[in-house]
C-alpha cells in the first residue's frame, strides 16, 4: 500500500459528499471552518484505519482519547489513549517512521500499555481543562503555520472534539503536548 503525505490545504473545497462522511465520522460539524477541516481530518483517519469515536458512543462503557497533531513541517501523529482488555493503552500512529529517510513509507505504528495513575491523571487534566465545555472550533482560522491540536474525547456515551491552532489557547496547547510526550518521535 502506498501513503502518499497528506499536504495542509486550508483552501480546499469539499464535495458534499466528503462533508457528509466527516460528519457520521465525527458528527455534525458545528460550523463553516469545521466544514473544511473534517473531512481532511476524516481522511486521514480513515487512511490508517482508525475507528469513528462518534460512532462509538452509544458503546456505554468505551473510553478513549485521540489526538490529530499536525504540524505544518512534519506529518501527522495520531495517538489514541484508551482503556483496552489490559489497561490503559496507547496507541501511536506517526505518518513516517522517525528515522525514515523516505515519506512513502506505511505510517509508524507503536502500542504501549500506560499505568492506571497516568489514564486517571490525563482524565483529571481533561475535566481541569474544561475541555467539554469548550467549542469544537473556532468561527474563524487561527493561523497556517505551526501545528493544529484535534483532541476528541469519548467517555462512556459522552464525545466530543476540540481543535485548536496550537499556540492560540494554551492551556488546549499544554492538555495536548502533555499527551503528545508519551509519544516516541520527536515533536516537529
């Protein structure tokens, strides 16, 4: 299979049809800019085979967290912090491997199992963070060059995505870096 980098296009226009898949993949988008931006992160999603959390939440006991970072120099990571069969497990996605010196390589995959203190220290973060009062996206873009945080939680029939520009809210910034670290690559 063939990966090709997913180029940052805030211009794009979508078919309708893409809108309508990012939103059974994330639900309904909650404004204009979030028309644009799901279906690229949806895309992205789906390339690596990653599961709708959306789609999860009638799933009364799932527990996850995923986060999209993409900067604008180095391709995506996605990590997904979730309770599985044997603990709190983290499962990383970069686009290349860390040491690839070719971008068409399959994306990095790594799974480690976390402690029960980390997932109940990063849930106690989230609620801290306020992060389900907050709005999913901003009316307008927040800038092109840096990198984007895409945290979506889903908690016991509860979900909810929050996508901010990095350094424009930077208590989202430190939420999301923090879980960012467990990762192993180095920040772009």
């Amino acid at each position: 299979m063939h990966y090709e980098p997913y180029a940052w296009d805030p211009n794009k226009r979508w078919e309708e049809s893409d809108v309508e898949r990012a939103a059974r993949f994330f639900g309904p988008p909650s404004n204009g800019w979030a028309k644009i931006l799901l279906p690229y992160y949806e895309g992205l999603l789906t390339r690596i085979h990653e599961p709708s959390s959306f789609a999860q939440r009638t799933n009364a006991s799932a527990r996850e967290y995923r986060l999209l970072y993409l900067p604008s120099w180095s391709p995506p990571i996605v990590l997904r912090f979730y309770l599985g069969p044997y603990g709190p497990t983290l499962r990383m996605y970069a686009w290349t491997r860390p040491d690839a010196p070719y971008a068409n390589e399959p994306p990095f995959m790594a799974e480690q199992l976390r402690s029960q203190r980390d997932w109940e220290n990063f849930t106690k973060e989230v609620e801290a963070s306020k992060f389900w009062q907050r709005a999913s996206h901003r009316e307008e873009p927040e800038g092109k060059d840096g990198c984007r945080f895409v945290l979506e939680a889903l908690d016991r029939g509860r979900h909810h995505i929050v996508d901010r520009f990095g350094s424009d809210d930077d208590g989202f910034e430190k939420l999301c870096a923090g879980l960012l670290d467990w990762a192993p690559v180095e920040k772009g």
